[in-house]
C-alpha cells in the first residue's frame, strides 16, 4: 500500500524536459533514464547475490550452533 491510499497502480512518473512556465533555477526534467540492456545480466547479478546471502548465512549459522555445542 502507498501510505493508506489503498490498492494503486504501480507508476513511475517523471517531470516533463519543459514544463510551461518553469524556472531555470528549479529541477531539471526528463534527465531520469531505466535502461535495462541486458536483462539476463541484471537476473544472473541478483540471483547469485542472494545465493551469497544464502551461502554466508549457512555458515555463520553452523558457526553459532557449533559454539553453542561447547
């Protein structure tokens, strides 16, 4: 939920390159750029960092029950 507002569409919203009446002291728009070349790179990133989460946290639990045995 976005802060109470109940069930909201997943949106991105950006400002426009010129809005009317804009400032030039004030947020330039249209500069944000999602790009996602590689797809298969992005996927392959975040799965084997999870996998390294996954790894070390075996071990540092093995670590604390092996302590515990003594």
């Amino acid at each position: 939920m976005a802060h109470g507002l109940g069930k909201v569409a997943p949106c991105f919203v950006d400002a426009d390159t010129a809005p009317f009446g804009a400032d030039a002291s004030g947020p330039k728009g249209g500069l944000t750029a999602i790009v996602f070349p590689n797809h298969l790179v992005y996927l392959i990133t975040w799965y084997f960092l999870a996998l390294m989460v996954a790894i070390v946290g075996f071990y540092v639990a093995r670590g604390e029950m092996r302590q515990r045995r003594r």
